[in-house]
C-alpha cells in the first residue's frame, strides 16, 4: 500500500510508534524513526532492516526546533520525498494538576504540543512544494473528553486536536491532508507498571470500554496507516476514537 512512500514516525523507538514504524515498513514504505531514545530507536531499525525494510534511524529531541529542522532536511537528502508525517510522540506526567510544576507543564506542553508544531512546520514546507502530503497526529480520547486526574494531559491532546483540524482547513489546497487517531488506553509502557500504572486499575479501565478489553499497538497503527493511505483520500480534519467504543457511552 505504501511502495515508495517515504514515512516519518516520532516517537517510534517505543509502543504505539514503533508498531506503527513496523505495519508501515511491512506495507513496502521506506520508514524513518524519529526518537529521543537513541537505544530504542537503533533497534528498531536494525531489526525492520532485518526483514528487508528499508528503515533508518534519526536521534531526535522533537522538543528543539534545530532537531525537527535537521530531521526533515535528512529525510529528504536520504530519500528525496517525504509522504507521511506520524506525529506520534508523547509523555503522561500524572502529578495532581493542583501541585504540577510550571517545569511539568512546560515538559508536557512542549512534549505532546510544541513537537507536533515544529515537525508538522518542517514537513509542510516539503509536502507545499511537493502538493502532496498526508499527517497524522496521535491525539487521545483525552482530547475529545476529560480524562481524570490528568488535566495538562488532555490539555496537550485538546490542542493537537485543534492543531490537527486547522492544518486540515488551511492545507487542503495544497492536496495535504491532517487527521488524528484517539485512542483509549493502549497496552504500550507508556501505561505500564513500570510507569507508575497499577496493574489492577489498568484492568479495571479496560472494563470501561465496552469491547472489554484494552487497546493494542497494532489496533492504533492500523488507523494510522488508514488516514495516511489514499483509501481515506477524501477524509482530513476527523477524528477518528480507536477506543473501544470508549467514547460512545
Ligand atoms: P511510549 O512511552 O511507549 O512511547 C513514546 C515514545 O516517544 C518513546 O519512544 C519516547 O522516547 C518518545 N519521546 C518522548 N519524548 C520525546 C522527545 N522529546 N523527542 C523524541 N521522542 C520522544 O508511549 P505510547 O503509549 O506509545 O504513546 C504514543 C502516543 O500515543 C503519545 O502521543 C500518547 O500520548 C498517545 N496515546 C497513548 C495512549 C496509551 O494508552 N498508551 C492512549 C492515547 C494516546
């Protein structure tokens, strides 16, 4: 489906990117990993090489302007296009939004926000000039209604909501497309023990979707690859739940 496409996904040294990196490179894509996480990252790439893809790998902080810059500049020295913009990396910080620190707020905002606004700017400029382009922002269901106890959280994701939608109306002129996934809770690191989630209220909450179950990486990145693939050519600026009926109720 994405034969001599070129591919970037951010945040694809881990969870929900890396899948999304992986169901992109099995499609025929050429796939570039944009990460933070130089380890991850690496081997990522080294096994999709592996299997014959054609991947590689960008050390990335997508909160830094000069990074995003030198990340598009590289896509398209290596492969000479850019198709596809995943803007999919994200942090949770779980404080109590009554004692966050401004440092919290910024890390969150800049993290979750700011990166999809430097890398989308970057892109955009290749994909104008090319009149052709598709960008998919994971959101969150946290964008569509109020998760609790993580309001700077959903603030990120209302914004990337937004963000996704003006994109849509202000770019479609220039045959690019803007769309989000939002998922529920998604069985990635992000949400695991390790990262301060219990274990039995992450069971208790994949209750709260009507499937009953929680949502996996490939349940997201089959989205992905939907949005950004011209079986949804005449869809931007949507939202599409990837929550188990989530937000239904
Ligand atoms: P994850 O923690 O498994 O992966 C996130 C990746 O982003 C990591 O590889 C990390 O190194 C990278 N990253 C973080 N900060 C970075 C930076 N400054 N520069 C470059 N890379 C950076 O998380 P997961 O679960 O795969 O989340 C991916 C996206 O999905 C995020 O935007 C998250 O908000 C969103 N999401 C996740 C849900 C879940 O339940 N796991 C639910 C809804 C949305």
């Amino acid at each position: 489906m994405f034969e001599d496409k070129v591919v970037v996904v951010t945040g694809a040294a881990s969870g929900i990117g890396r899948q999304t990196a992986i169901e992109f490179a099995r499609q025929g894509a050429k796939v570039v990993v944009a990460d933070i996480d130089e380890k991850g990252g690496t081997e990522v790439v080294a096994a999709l090489r592996n299997d014959g893809h054609d991947a590689v790998f960008v050390t990335t902080d997508l909160t830094v302007e000069a990074d995003c810059r030198n990340l598009i500049a590289a896509v398209v020295d290596g492969f000479g296009r850019l198709d596809v913009l995943v803007n999919n990396a994200g942090i949770e910080i779980t404080t109590p939004f009554h004692e966050m620190s401004e440092h919290e707020w910024d890390r969150l905002v800049d993290t979750n926000l700011k990166s999809m606004f430097l890398c989308s700017k970057h892109a955009l400029r290749e994909m104008i000039t090319a009149r052709s382009g598709a960008i998919v922002n994971v959101c969150s269901v946290s964008g569509l209604v109020a998760w609790p106890g993580i309001a700077a959280y959903n603030s990120t994701k209302g914004g990337v909501m937004m963000l996704t939608k003006s994109l849509a109306v202000d770019y479609a002129k220039y045959n690019i497309r803007a769309n989000c996934v939002c998922p529920s809770i998604i069985d990635t690191p992000m949400t695991d023990v390790s990262n301060g989630h219990d274990a039995d209220i992450k069971a208790e909450k994949a209750k709260l979707n009507p499937i009953g179950r929680l949502g996996t990486p490939e349940d997201v990145a089959n989205a992905i690859l939907f949005l950004a693939s011209d079986k949804s050519s005449f869809i931007t600026g949507s939202a599409l739940t990837v929550d188990g009926g989530y937000t239904a109720i």
